[in-house]
C-alpha cells in the first residue's frame, strides 16, 4: 500500500491502463520548456494572487502550452517525464543496435525495444501470436477447465477476474502473505457500472460497443460480435456489484482479511484455488489477505451461473485489450479509439517510441533504471535532498511537539513513528537480474508473456518469506514520489530530482516551495486518514487514544467539506473523501517545508529576487509545480478515481488555509485566498 504525490503509472504490461493514466506527452513540446523552478514568464500579473494564486502563478504557463494532441493532461509533472521519455529513447535506441560489444543490459533492454518498435513485422503476423491462447479458451468445454485457463492467462498477465500476488502482511509488517484482490473489469471503477446520469449511461453503452469492435477485428461477424460484448459486459457487471468503492478501499481495515486457503475455497468453492496456487508456482500459503470477500463469493456465482460460452468471450476480450500493444495497429487503433479518445479525451495516440519506451520500462524497470541512473543521477542533487528531508523531519518533530490537540500519550507514539521513518533517495542498491528472461528481436509478444510470468514469479516468491525493504514500487525515472506505510519509508526516485522539482541552481525559497514541499507532503502521508493507522513499525494498529482520533477526525472533516466544493468539470464535484489523504498531505507537507525554510534562513530575510520577497518564492515554487490543464473527459475520469484532487484546487485549496500566505500577498479577511476557519490537521 502507497500513498503518491501524483497519479503514477504502475509498472504494468497493459496498454489499456497504460492509455487511462498515461504520463506520456509530446517530446516537441517538451523540449521547448525552460527545466528550471521558478519562471516568472509563467505568471499572469493581470491576476489578483488572493483571489486566485493559482491563475496568477500558472497563468501565463498554461496559456503558452496548449494540450499536446496526443495527450489528455499536460503539466510540468508531464513536462519533466516527456524529457526524461527522450533520455529512456536515446539510451533504448543506442542499445538495440545489433552488436557485439553490448552489455547483458543492453542487450536485454535493446532486443526488448527493438522487437516491440517493429510494427511492420507486428502487422504482418496478424493475430497468429494469439493463436495458441485462443485455442486454450476456446477448447474448455465445462467449468472444470476453467482454472487451467485463468492460470495460464494469469502467468502471461492478463488481468482476468481478480488479482492476486504478494503483499506485506498489514499485522505484522516483517512478513510477506499472499495477497488476493477483486479486479477483472474494463472500466476503470466500479461505480462506472452503475451510474444513472446520462453521460455514464452513454459511455457503458460506447464501451460495449467497443469491445464489439474488438470481436470483429478477430474474425467474429458483427451480429456474433455484438452478443459477445453484451456477455462480457454481463460478467464485468457483476464483478463490479461485487467490488469495493474506492472510497471504502482507503479504509485498511476494510481491506483486510487474512484466511487459510481452506477458507477461501469455502467462499469460492467452484474455483479451484489450490490448483491456481500450483499453475502459479506460489510458495506454500500459511494464511492469505483476501481484500474483500464478498468479491470471492460474486466471482463464485459468476463461474457457476454465467454460460460457459459467455465466459470464454470474457477471457478472450480481456487478453487481446491486455496484449494490444503486441497485436497488429488496427487493434491498437481500437483500444485507443476508446480509452484514449473517449474516456480520456484524447485526440491522437502516442507514436509508437514513447509507447515502446514504456513497455521496457514497465517489464525491465530495473534493467532500463541502471541506464538512466547512470545518464542523470547526480551525487549533489542527492547531498542536497537529504538535506531537506532531515529538515522537514525537524519541522515535524516541532509541529508535533507543539500541537494543542493532541494528548501526550499519542505524541509520544507519533514521536516514535516520526523517528522510525526511512528514507530512500536516487535509486535502489539491488538491481532485479533478468538473465532468465529470454527476449528475442522478434517476439514482441512473447518478450512481453515472459517478461510478465518472470515478474509475477518473482513477486510470488516473496511469500513467506521477510520483506526486502530494499526494493522501490517506482522505477528510477518516474518523476513522483511516495510513502509506504507498512515499511515506514518515504521514496524520492532519480526522475524527480530536477527542475521544476528540485534545481541546484535555484534559491533556497523555491527548492523548499517544490520539493521540499513534496517532502512534507510524503511526510505527512504517514500521519494521514490512512497512514496514521500504522505504526512506527508498519503495522495496522490503533496507537491512538479515542480522544485524540476524535479530534483527528472533526480536522479531517474539514478537508472534506472544504475540497467537496470545488468543481472539477461541469456538474463534477471533487471527491472530499476519495482525496482526503493526499490534500491532508498536501497542506501539512507545504506547512512543513515552510517551517524547515525559516529554520534554514536563520532569522535572515534575503533580498527581493526577479521582484519577489523570500516568502512569495516558497508559495509561487510551490504553485507552479502544479501548473497543468486537461480535457474535460480527462477531468471527469480523474474525479471519479483519482485520490488526487485537481492543479488548482491542490494549490489554492492550501494556500487559503496558510496564514504565512496571507501575510505574504497581503491577502485579507473575504478574499477567496484567505479560508476562515482554516483547516488544519498538522
């Protein structure tokens, strides 16, 4: 479990999630941006900065960057990932030149990009790739052989059903367990399914269609096609009854229920878990988390009650969406034609580098990494990170000691969990080997089926044994950050330590403003809605007294009432609950890293820089960190799934709520920049 300073693209091979999250952007936009911090041409003097700082930070920004065509969001998060996708191609391209004085990496990774780049070769193969996984579904003649199946399917990372693998036992946070989730649906939540409003019902209906479309283009006539998507929408329809909100799932505790295979098997019993077990390599299972069990037992009526033919038209649909990268373009048209366009709002899709670059990325992380870690990393910039993370530690460590609301019997324990915190910065110390992985320069799709049965192998491993607190949830050049609450560590990878984030060049106002700010906010992660519930040592624990979790509680819902107000995109309200988390982090960390910046400055004032005092650099490094515009679809998919709430409400939703920014714009009493009350947790 990990909390996140922007949505991030997880490390799987799937282009449709791929598509919905994308960080991808356009590389001529990218390469005509200024990678500095503070800009001052990104500014709109016409703009009163207490009625709207973010317009007034990112104005002139925004306007000069329009929405490159092959995107859905573009921000300076996406700015800096675009120019690090350059660096990833340059050092993708150089290694899959065929020759003899290669590394094993560079070969790995080379032959890897080299195969998935061919996409002559891709079309004129056609769908024979598929073949032998179709012919496994399309022979199962009863339930019976429907576990063989899905574990089949599960080893070459098609999403069918559920999601199982490896996670840190929430209880006892030393040890790994199996980990069985719900998942298995199209859409990108649940609440997709089942929304009335007209332009849900009108997207379910554009989603069938789709998935129609992918039918045909295998071969299936358009009457038989259109069955076919009404059964697959059937099944997906009925996970999802059986799934958790996203909003619930913040809850760990309600995702959390640990049980012997024996009984997991009396919740599902017509599907053969222990035979999946076996077809997946995983260890022996002393006890499994099984998230939410009333999924298991939806997912068992589904097996017994749903038409075996219907089922098969589910796991084909699932694994050509999830291999469509690796099939021929008019597959990859479609997908995107839907994800893309669609949900997204996007209106062109990405050229075939920046997605192949992806791919290696997400199937050799630690492969490419080393690469880019070699090419970037700078010993400096990460002297300096360390830095101010001590910092903003201290200023924690001072905010704690000097709240009013809590008892001191909870502070202690907070004092405890604060000290206890680790800190990864740059890259990991152990690279993944993949030297039993075999890549072939002509294999896309098979590169792609290996490469994902070696990872979820590795992954499955892990069970039983301790937790390797070594290892990263993000690969080297991801540009974000992140706090893992059951190994108590905030992780700042390679990707981020740069311009507009972190600048060497830059005062200390603005470093403090942009990556300090991203600190604080990891920081404060721990002591979240959610992160408060572990402990110093990562476990699910209620270190608190009733008390104190009660006043928490009435501060949160601040939060909720304040960000439940701003408006995402037409009739969409941001999600106060869905973002509690990362906006409680998000005015604690830029709370922080303002206190750590007055404690460096050591009661000097430095002069006005590009007209600007000390205080008014930390809050506009801050403010155009987030400068960033999206479609209006974009928009709406992110309100209704994305913990995050939007650029401008991230900045203007905590700036109101800072005094030191009033003071600082001169801000007063009924300007919307001046909250009153404020909200504040930490």
């Amino acid at each position: 479990m990990t909390a996140c300073y922007q949505t991030f693209l997880d490390h799987v091979n799937n282009e449709t999630m791929r598509l919905l999250v994308s960080l991808a952007l356009a590389i001529t936009a990218a390469s005509a941006q200024k990678f500095t911090g503070f800009d001052a041409t990104s500014l709109d003097k016409s703009a009163d900065p207490c009625q709207n700082f973010y317009q007034y930070a990112c104005g002139g920004w925004i306007a000069a960057n329009p929405i490159p065509s092959d995107q859905s969001r573009w921000g300076r998060f996406n700015v800096l990932q675009e120019h690090n996708r350059a660096i990833l191609q340059s050092i993708l391209e150089a290694a899959s030149t065929d020759k003899p004085t290669r590394t094993v990496v560079e070969r790995e990774i080379g032959d890897y990009y080299a195969a998935c780049m061919d996409q002559k070769a891709i079309d004129a193969r056609g769908i024979a790739p598929l073949k032998d996984d179709l012919d496994r579904i399309n022979a199962m003649r009863d339930r019976n052989a429907l576990t063989g199946v899905v574990t089949h399917l599960y080893n070459l990372g098609a999403s069918v059903f559920f999601n199982f693998g490896s996670s840190q036992d929430a209880k006892d946070a030393t040890q790994m367990i199996a980990d069985l989730d719900q998942g298995g649906i199209g859409l990108p939540e649940r609440d997709y399914y089942f929304k009335a409003d007209p332009k849900s019902v009108e997207l379910r209906k554009k989603y069938v269609e789709h998935i129609a479309r992918m039918f045909e283009l295998l071969g299936t006539s358009h009457e038989a096609a259109a069955k076919k998507a009404d059964a697959v929408m059937a099944i997906e329809m009925e996970l999802a009854k059986g799934s958790l909100d996203v909003v619930s799932r913040r809850d760990p505790n309600k995702v959390y229920h640990k049980m012997t295979v024996k009984e997991l098997a009396s919740l599902g019993p017509d599907f053969d878990w222990e035979k999946f077990f076996a077809g997946t390599r995983t260890p022996q299972i002393q006890g499994l988390n099984v998230d939410f069990p009333p999924f298991i037992r939806a997912l068992d009526s589904i097996i017994v009650q749903a038409n075996i033919e219907d089922i098969k038209s589910y796991l084909v649909y699932h694994l050509v969406t999830d291999t469509a990268i690796n099939l021929p373009m008019n597959f990859q048209q479609e997908n995107f034609a839907f994800y893309g366009r669609t949900l997204s709002g996007t209106q062109e899709m990405r050229a075939r580098w920046k997605r192949c670059v992806d791919q290696v990325d997400g199937s050799l992380p630690d492969a490419l990494g080393q690469k880019f870690v070699e090419r970037t990393l700078g010993e400096e910039g990460k002297k300096r990170t360390q830095q101010l993370v001590n910092g903003i530690e201290m200023a924690m460590q001072q905010d704690l000691e000097k709240l009013d609301w809590m008892t001191p019997k909870t502070k202690e324990q907070a004092l405890v969990k604060l000290h206890g915190v680790a800190n990864k910065i740059g890259s990991k110390s152990n690279w993944i080997d993949y030297s039993k992985v075999k890549i072939s320069r002509d294999d896309p799709y098979g590169n792609n089926e290996r490469a994902n049965e070696f990872e979820l192998t590795r992954r499955l491993a892990k069970i039983g044994k301790p937790v390797d607190k070594t290892e990263w949830e993000m690969s080297p050049p991801t540009v974000n950050a992140y706090y893992d609450p059951q190994e108590n560590d905030i992780n700042f990878p390679a990707g981020i330590l740069q311009p507009p984030f972190y600048d060497n060049k830059a005062d200390d106002a603005v470093n403090y403003g942009a990556i300090g700010a991203v600190i604080g906010h990891e920081l404060t992660h721990g002591f979240d809605d959610q992160g408060r519930q572990f402990d110093a040592e990562g476990n699910l624990r209620d270190w608190w007294t009733e008390q104190d979790a009660k006043a928490f509680e009435q501060r949160a819902q601040c939060f909720v009432k304040e960000y439940s107000s701003f408006v995402a995109v037409d009739d969409v309200h941001v999600n106060g609950e869905l973002t509690l988390g990362e906006n409680t982090a998000d005015n604690g960390g830029l709370r922080l890293a303002y206190m750590a910046l007055i404690e460096v400055l050591g009661g000097k004032t430095p002069p006005k820089k590009d007209g600007f005092t000390v205080d008014q650099r930390f809050f506009l490094g801050f403010a155009q960190v987030w400068c960033e515009h999206s479609t209006d679809e974009s928009k709406r998919l992110l309100a209704q799934t994305d913990p995050h709430s939007p650029g401008e409400d991230r900045v203007n939703g905590v700036v109101s709520n800072m005094p030191e920014f009033q003071k600082a714009f001169a801000c007063k009493i009924g300007q919307p920049m001046f909250r009153y009350p404020a909200c504040r947790v930490w």
